[in-house]
C-alpha cells in the first residue's frame, strides 16, 4: 500500500474516532442517573471485600465485579459527579472505534474497517452505552479485542496474542456474561478451517481451559441463579426478538415517523445482508457471520433454563458492531471494483450509510427517550418539600437512585425505605403509619413497580387515608404527595394570610403559590403543560358550609383565563367535605393549576372562587 493511501486512512480513522469522542462527550448528562446507574454507583464506593462477595456469588447484584472494581478506582481519583461516572464509558466507547477499525481492515480491507469505524462511531445504541455508567461499553470493547487477538494469533501471531485473547476473553467474562457468547463463535469458526484447526487446536483449546478455569467460580454462581426463574420458550416468538433487537441496535429511543424508521431499519438490514453474501466468499467472512448469530442463538437455547436470557436489548451489545462490520462490507464490496464509476458509487455509499446510521442520533437526547427523571424528581422535591415532610420510596431497593441526588440538594424533608416487594400478605398498617406519624406530607416516590408492587398497594394505602397534593409523572418515575395533616388548627408560619369569604360558608385564611416565574410549556413534569401549585387554607364560615370545591384560574389583564385547576376526586375538599368541618379547624386544600401551552408571556392574576364568586390571590409571571 503506498504512503499517500496510508496517510490518508490514517487522518480518516483520526477524524473518525475525534466524532466518536466528540458525539460521546457531548450531553453527557443530559440524562438524569438512572437507577442501574445508582447501583454502580453504589458498589463503587463500596469496599473491594463487598464488591467481590456480591458480584462473585450473583446474590444481591447479578453483574460480575471487573467494572465495579475499575469505576471504584476511577471514582476515588474523579469523583461521582454524573460526568465523571460516565467518562470511562466515553473513552471505552471510542477505543471501541479503533478496534473495529482494526478488525475490518484484517478480515475486509482497509476501507471496509474506515467505514465500520464510522458506523460504530456514530451507532445510536453503541454512543448511549458510551454514555452510561454501567459495564456495557467495556464489554463490548473487551469483546472486539478478543476477537481482534484471536485472528491474530491464528494469522501467524505468537504465544503473546493467545495470551492476549485469554486475558481479554476471562475480562470479559468478568465484566458481562454474554461476552462469553462469543467464544463459541470462534470455535466454530477454527473448527471449520482443517487447516486453521490442524495448526492452532491445541494453543487454542489451552487458552479457552485457561478462561474456563478463571469462569468456574462465576459460573457456578450463574447456573444456581439462572435455576430461579421460569423457563421459556426458545422458539416462540423468536422472529419478533430477533426484529427488537434490530431495531434496538438500529434506532434505540429515538422517536422517528414511521416511514423514517422503516427507512433506517431497511438500509441497515439490506447492507448487512449484502454483506453476508460477501462474507461467504471469503474464509474469514464467516467469523464475522458467527459472531453476529452465536450470542442470538445461544441465548435462545438458554431459554429452556431461563426465561430471562432475553431480559434486555443491552446484553445483547456484543452483537451490535458485527451487524455494523456487516453493513460495512456489504457496501464497500457489493459494488466496489476497479472502474472508478464503481468507486465513486461505493464513496456515495458508505456516506449514505453512515448518513442514516446517524439518523436517531438526536433523538437519543430528547424527552421521549429521557431515563428515569431521578434529578429532576430531587429537584422538584428540594424545591417543594417541607422540614415536617417525609419523603418514602418504594420499592426500597430504588433508593440509590434517590439517594444520589439528595446527597447534593438540600431537600429538608426526611426520608423513609421498607418494601422490597408487596403482596397480598404484606403488612402495611404498622410501617406505613410509621411513615405517616407527625409528618404533614408524604412524598410518595416509586419506579420499577412492575414485579415488586404491581397493584400500587402501598400507593392506595395513602390514597384511601389521605388526600392527594399532586402527582408528577417524569419519566420513570411517580411522585405523589399526599396530606396526612390538612387538619390545622393554626395557619402555617409559611403560607401569606388572608381574608375572603365566600357564600359557600368557607372563609380562605391563607395561601402559597410555588415560586415564581412559571413556563407556560413544560415537558417533563405535566407535557405539554406548565403548571402553578398552589396551597389553599380554609376555616368554616358563618354560613353553613356547603360541599363545594374551589376553582383557581390564572387570568389577564382582559380577564380571558389563560390556566384552570385540575379536577381531583381525591383533594381535601372532597375528602373531608366542608359539611363535616368543624369549628377552629384549617383545611389544607392543594390545587395545580394548568396553564394553557399557548400562554403569552407576561404577569397574570392568580383567583380563587367559588361559582361567580372569586378573590385574587396574587400576581404569577409567565416565562
């Protein structure tokens, strides 16, 4: 090859790994942490003793201990800032595009490994687990260099490559367990070369009795708890999950129209067909087809033991920069050859493709495709919860997540965790009014309810007692705020006195309204819908009271209504009516008033009232 060419892939693998270094590093925390975030997080301040005995014995984490142990390293050095928790997934991320790069050009040619370079650098799924702090992207890596030590040492390397591969396939191991899914494609692979066979069976054979003896320990872990669940079927619905993952790999949470998606899924899938068909033309093709099938077909015949073999798109990571190396191939030689019409049209090709490839990118930092809201949950909480609230999360076990971000906010409530899981049998009434005793208001934060409360019981232990604050629904997450003492006897030191009675037979003695500006817009919280919460403090009248709910309206200048308080069947009015209130008692009534999306901004009045009768509260300004 002479020195311009090789200059030339030198200065496009340079600029192709700076995009990938870049793409990682950009909105790194625009994700809030999310809870298997939080555990690595956890672990990784725990002590080395700790980790091992959890992760070796597959008891309370079901992860193995190598990247915890490098994170609780890297995190005494760094710190746990959510940048610096996710760095080592960016910087693995984008080794990951040199390795492939290698491969590529080993197994295809130089300007097939430029091209899956490109495709791995700008891969929608490979950057969101560059951008996570969990081991998914250093298992991917550890993979690749298996592999890429593999050929190696079968293409006429030393003892150092085989060494190499056992080093990097045992990390692997230790790191994620279907990195392990690979080996076998290597088996076959050698098994289908005589020649190959014939030459390397016996440091081949050494170095997977080396890994095997390193796993034993893991694996005895691994074949006890995979004995718990349920076992599946390998074969029913296998078309379905093998269509998930493509998608999964090709688009992730990018939320595009359908005749986008089709197109992405379409190209995707036509260039690594194509670049299988090359694949089977050359000997070492065929790696590249194995190691693309063996992790799908192996988990499917693990069904039989364990439903949960396919329990998420992420395990499957290793699978992802094969389908890419495919696709890579299936352009740059389905049409590539020496008339230079041809090259132009493979240039064109490999452009397109990446083009596309790229296409979900943006749609990876949006709300759509937000992970669970756990900083925003904090926030809101710092900013509402008071010192006599409590804050309670459930299931216990999800506290990391909360807990990580109320260590750097000064949230003044307490907080309180005891369920791991809830049925039927689990007693409620003694922990809960626990919980409840001497606190004005429950903050009730809950996630992953699924398997361990599947019919909100301990949510409905609050609601049928207490009435409703508010309820949030970020991502991921539900929080509620519930009211165990909206029967005052004096106005709270916070709350802005007044003085308004209606005929109804109530008397409004006080209020609060969340601070001010408001967006009339948010997308988070209430989509499409900002909001204003407002806390209502009514005392009986002199007239008998009747059982009516108050109505608070945002208004302008010409008195058109720009927001209207939500109906709740559940608020204070409607659970303890003002016909049972009595003499000397102040009831907490909570309202969120919805603003219109298409609120101009500017200053409006904020009103409360009754029927045709109305008082104003206060000015709110609208951003």
């Amino acid at each position: 090859m002479n020195t311009k060419l090789k200059n030339f892939e030198f200065y496009i693998l340079n600029f192709t790994l700076f995009i990938a270094f870049w793409l990682r590093v950009q909105n790194l925390t625009y994700h809030s942490i999310w809870f298997d975030e939080s555990v690595s997080i956890h672990w990784a301040q725990s002590s080395v003793a700790r980790i091992l005995d959890v992760s070796m014995h597959l008891v309370e984490d079901r992860l193995p201990p190598l990247y915890y142990l490098l994170l609780k390293g890297w995190v005494s050095l760094a710190g746990l800032t959510e940048f610096s928790v996710r760095f080592p997934s960016v910087v693995l991320g984008t080794l990951l595009v040199a390795v492939m790069f290698a491969i590529g050009r080993r197994l295809f040619g130089a300007r097939t490994g430029l091209l899956a370079a490109a495709l791995v650098a700008v891969n929608p799924f490979l950057v969101w687990y560059s951008q996570e702090a969990r081991m998914y992207a250093l298992a991917v890596l550890l993979g690749a260099l298996t592999v890429l030590a593999f050929h190696r040492a079968v293409s006429g390397g030393g003892a150092r490559h085989w060494a190499a591969m056992g080093i990097f396939a045992a990390a692997g191991l230790y790191t994620h367990l279907y990195t392990g899914f690979l080996l076998p494609a290597l088996a076959l692979w050698l098994l289908l070369n005589p020649s190959a066979l014939k030459k390397h069976w016996l440091a081949f054979g050494a170095t997977i009795a080396a890994v095997s003896a390193a796993f034993v320990p893991l694996a005895l872990a691994t074949w006890r708890f995979s004995g718990e669940s349920t076992p599946g079927d390998p074969l029913h619905g296998i078309g379905g999950r093998a269509w998930g993952l493509l998608r999964a790999f090709a688009i992730w949470r990018a939320e595009l129209s359908p005749p986008t998606t089709q197109i992405v899924l379409i190209v995707l899938a036509v260039a690594a067909t194509l670049g299988a068909l090359a694949a089977f033309r050359r000997r070492d093709g065929w790696l590249v087809i194995l190691l693309l099938a063996m992790p799908f077909v192996i988990a499917s015949g693990l069904m039989f033991r364990s439903e949960l073999a396919f329990f998420g798109e992420r395990y499957f990571i290793v699978m992802v920069p094969w389908l890419l190396l495919l696709a890579a191939a299936g352009v740059m030689h389905a049409i590539w050859g020496k008339n230079r019409w041809r090259k132009i049209t493979a240039g064109v090709g490999a452009l397109a493709l990446v083009a596309v490839t790229a296409i979900p990118l943006p749609g990876q930092w949006s709300v759509p495709a937000a992970k669970e809201a756990w900083r925003q949950s904090a926030a809101y909480l710092a900013a509402h919860a008071q010192p006599g609230d409590v804050i309670f999360i459930h299931p216990e076990w999800i506290r990391f997540a909360f807990q990580y971000y109320q260590g750097q906010m000064a949230i003044p409530a307490d907080t309180a965790a005891y369920f791991f899981a809830v049925d039927e049998r689990t007693g409620l009434d003694t922990p809960l009014n626990g919980v409840v005793d001497g606190h004005t208001v429950v903050w009730l934060i809950e996630s992953h309810l699924d398997q361990p409360d599947p019919e909100r019981r301990v949510e409905n232990w609050f609601g049928a007692r207490y009435p409703l604050v508010t309820e949030l629904y970020p991502p991921g997450v539900t929080l509620k705020g519930f009211a165990p003492g909206y029967q005052l006897t004096d106005l709270p030191a916070t709350a802005t006195p007044a003085a308004a009675e209606f005929a109804t037979g109530v008397r409004l003695v006080g209020f609060t309204v969340q601070d001010n500006p408001v967006s009339a817009r948010e997308n988070l919280f209430h989509p499409p819908s900002g909001w204003v919460h407002v806390v209502l403090y009514f005392s009986r009248g002199d007239a008998p009271p009747q059982d009516t709910a108050p109505f608070v309206h945002l208004i302008d200048a010409q008195g058109q209504v720009w927001g209207a308080s939500l109906e709740r069947g559940n608020d204070a009015f409607h659970f303890y009516p003002p016909s049972r209130w009595q003499a000397g008692q102040i009831i907490r009534q909570d309202v969120d008033v919805n603003l219109n999306p298409a609120t101009p901004p500017g200053e409006y009045r904020l009103v409360v009232g009754f029927g045709d009768e109305s008082a104003a509260l206060q000015a709110v300004t609208v951003r």
